[in-house]
C-alpha cells in the first residue's frame, strides 16, 4: 500500500448489474482522457467479501457505483481502503470526484483536478450567459428594435460636424478639447454595410467604457464621460499611426496575421524568433507585441526597431505604448479568464493629448470587434482532437453574404433574414455581458433622440 505514493493510485469501481458495469467502464475511460488514470478497473459488488479484500492488488480506492450490498458493506466497516459512495449519473462528474480524492497521492494529478475544476466553472458560466440571452426577455427586445426600425444609424441626429465612419461617427467642435464619438448599429463587412444590428454599437462602446475604466491604473486613457450608452465624449488626441497588436496564440486568417506569415515560412515576426513544428491555435511561448502601420493603401506588420527607424514613432513614445499595450493585455487576460473566456489578441491605438501632451489609450478597448475571445472551458480538449477552439462566433453572417451573393462586387446586397441579423445582435450582447461581467440595460438605450440630448449637452 505505501508503494502507491510513488506510483499511479489504483482505483477498483465496485457495481452490481450490467448497466452500473458500463457506465463504470465509461467513468475510466473518461478518468483516462482527462487525467491519466489508466490503473482503474471495474469489480463486481456482488463476489464474496473475502475476494476483494484482503487482496495483492489492494486499490488506493473503493468506488460503490449504484446499489450496496452486503459486501460493500462490509467493506465500508472493516477495509482499511477509503470507499466512497457514488450515485451512477454524468460519467465526467463522477470521474471529476474520483480524480479529487486520488489527487492527494500525486502532485501532477492535484494540477490535473485543479484545471478540470476550472474548466468546468468556465463552462457554467458561459452557459448560464448564454440561456440569459436566449430567454424571452432579450429576444423580445431585440426583435422589438429591429421589427420598429430602431436600430442606431447616426441618420437622424442633426448635430453639426459629423464626420461619418464605417461603423463610428465623430462630432467634432473646433472650439473644444473634445470630440464626441457615436458607435453606431451600422455592421460592415467586405469593406461596406450589411446590415443594421440592434444594440451592437452600445455594446462596443460599453465594453470599451468597462475596460477604459478597469486600467486606468495602467495607463491614463481619452474618455471624459460617458452621456449615453452610445456616446463616448474623448480627449482629442494626435493619434500613433501604429496599431499595437498583441498576441498570445498562433491563429489568425488575414495576410498580416501570425499564422498566416508562419504558414508561408516566416520565422522572424515583427522582430520576434519564432520556432519550427508550431501548430495553428497552439499558445505563443509568451504574449508578443507585433505591431502593423496604418497605411492608406495597405497596412503591414513591423518590428519595434524599424518603427523608430522608419520614423512612425521616436523611441521613447514607443517605448511607453508598447509597456502599456503589453501590460494592458496580460489584465485584459487574467479578467477574462474568470468570466470563462481567453482573449487571444488585440489591437490597441495610442494618442497624445492636444493639450497636455500626455500619451493616452484611445479608440477600443478588448471589444468583440478588436479582440479575439475563445471559450477557455475547451480549448485544451479541442487541441487535443485538432479541432477550432470554441468562439462565440460572429462570422455567420459575413458566410450568409458569401453565400447568396457576391459581396464584393453587386452593385446592390439582399437583405439579411431576420432571424440572422437578431441572433448576432444576441451574441453582442452575450459576450458584453462574458466579458465584462454586466447585464445589458435594455431601458438604458433611448434611441437617437436620446444620442442627440446628450451630444447637445456637451457641445
């Protein structure tokens, strides 16, 4: 018996019938997969006592699966081997409760029990958010907004100096040291509009104003109030012609993405060695800032050496963008984390206030559309298999498009079905409230006579 302190525990699951028998085959099974317990077997509970203890192989455990009897009865009284009683239902969680009383004889096991039971919370919580979003009460507001036409388009707000974006409107007044910037409904894609989603532009703006909010003590950032769920009043700053890109996994798709650079050969990425045999979605030895220019034609990725070389930044103001983008990340990772989630990369712009001079985070923080989120409770499972890590995917909509027409060229696009352009605006939601822990206030919105009160206010 004290020899198993130095080897794998052994663990004997005693059961009475042929179905305890196969849900306990199915129970080390799942023991094997998740935690490497391969010394488990199964026993009948109904043998005479004697055949089970005292015995050569004497198990670091007893697991009563389903009905006792007089043998394990017996058992429970006299055998000097911890039993446990345990009620045949989900083979994982009755696997998860014998990996926690045989962790205490292996460290590695210990480590193993501590992820799963991370894992399994990570899961819980993505799954109560998403039967939240899914009950009557969001699909009911969201599909009132959409069917009334409510959807925020910045159209009808006649405040004067708008300077109209792609997704993002900017109000500015040449006498003011601020500008208001309205996030609006607008969803593009293929470098035009799609389609208008209810709450999409509150929830954006409401994840940065969370997250502007949560590092602050990092760095000082734009933001002078939040008016409306819409509405973000900014310092106006001379904005770092570099997006600061950070990275913790190997994925992405575009042309200036890590992987696809890995993919066609390239082994030295925005300055950083990157070894041979990596896999696509595997984790980066260590997060990687991997910063692009913005550029009119095109944008490229860049080492930190030739953005002070080329000029697009001194070394000094990179130096303080860079230390913040990193460490504004590795929070953004730790909180994220906790809500079930992996932020797996971002982007970050920097500005200097036109007035002090000071560098400030601006522009988006960690929202849906800047950052890359999995689902943490799969990923290592999903890995394993060779599969995508789980997303809370939003690209459904974009593949509609694909599909039923050609985006980039028709001179006219059809429309979305409803039942398409809602769930997305469902799934916004969804991960505004993962992300930032919150529940969206539907009652909060007012629309845009609401958007155009609070622009007068501060203009």
């Amino acid at each position: 018996q004290r020899k198993q302190t130095n080897m794998q525990p052994r663990v004997h699951l005693l059961v009475s019938s042929d179905d305890d028998s196969s849900f306990a085959t199915a129970v080390c099974e799942n023991l094997e997969a998740r935690f490497g317990l391969t010394n488990c077997i199964v026993r009948s509970s109904n043998v005479p006592f004697e055949r089970l203890f005292p015995s050569p192989d004497l198990p670091l455990l007893y697991v009563i699966l389903g009905k006792s009897t007089s043998t394990t009865s017996r058992l429970e009284s006299e055998s000097s081997v911890p039993t446990i009683n345990l009620s045949p239902s989900v083979p994982e969680e009755v696997a998860l409760s014998i990996g926690k009383m045989c962790s205490l004889a292996s460290a590695e096991l210990r480590r193993k029990v501590q992820n799963a039971v991370a894992s399994l919370s990570q899961a819980r919580v993505v799954q109560d958010a998403q039967w939240k979003t899914a009950s009557p009460l969001y699909k009911n507001a969201i599909g009132k907004c959409y069917d009334k036409k409510n959807q925020i388009t910045g159209d009808k707000i006649t405040v004067e100096g708008r300077i109209r974006g792609k997704v993002r409107d900017r109000y500015m007044c040449s006498t003011s040291s601020v500008v208001a910037l309205v996030t609006t409904d607008r969803q593009s894609g293929f470098d035009r509009a799609l389609a208008q989603v209810p709450f999409k532009g509150a929830v954006l703006n409401m994840t940065s104003a969370f997250w502007f909010e949560q590092t602050k003590h990092i760095i000082p950032n734009h933001i002078v109030k939040i008016p409306h769920p819409y509405v973000t009043i900014a310092k106006k700053c001379n904005v770092f012609p570099i997006e600061f890109v950070v990275r913790s996994y190997m994925t992405g798709s575009t042309s200036t993405s890590i992987w696809k650079n890995y993919q066609n050969g390239v082994r030295n990425y925005c300055g950083h060695d990157l070894p041979e045999g990596m896999r696509k979605n595997q984790k980066l030895q260590k997060n990687l800032l991997t910063p692009t220019t913005k550029e009119e034609t095109h944008d490229r990725p860049i080492s930190a050496a030739d953005i002070v070389k080329e000029n697009w930044m001194s070394q000094e103001d990179f130096d303080v963008c860079a230390k913040a983008a990193m460490d504004v990340f590795a929070f953004g990772q730790e909180v994220a984390a906790r809500r079930g989630l992996i932020l797996v990369d971002t982007k970050y712009e920097f500005g200097r206030d036109q007035e002090t001079g000071q560098i400030l985070l601006i522009d988006e923080v960690h929202t849906p559309d800047s950052s890359r989120y999995w689902l943490a409770s799969s990923y290592e499972e999903r890995m394993a298999e060779g599969k995508e890590p789980e997303n809370i995917d939003k690209e459904f909509l974009r593949l509609w498009f694909k599909d039923h027409c050609d985006p980039y060229n028709d001179p006219v696009l059809p429309e979305a079905p409803r039942e398409l352009v809602t769930e997305l605006s469902r799934r916004y939601i969804l991960l505004y409230e993962l992300i930032s822990g919150q529940s969206f206030d539907f009652d909060a919105m007012h629309g845009e006579e609401g958007i155009q009160n609070a622009l007068e206010l501060v203009s």
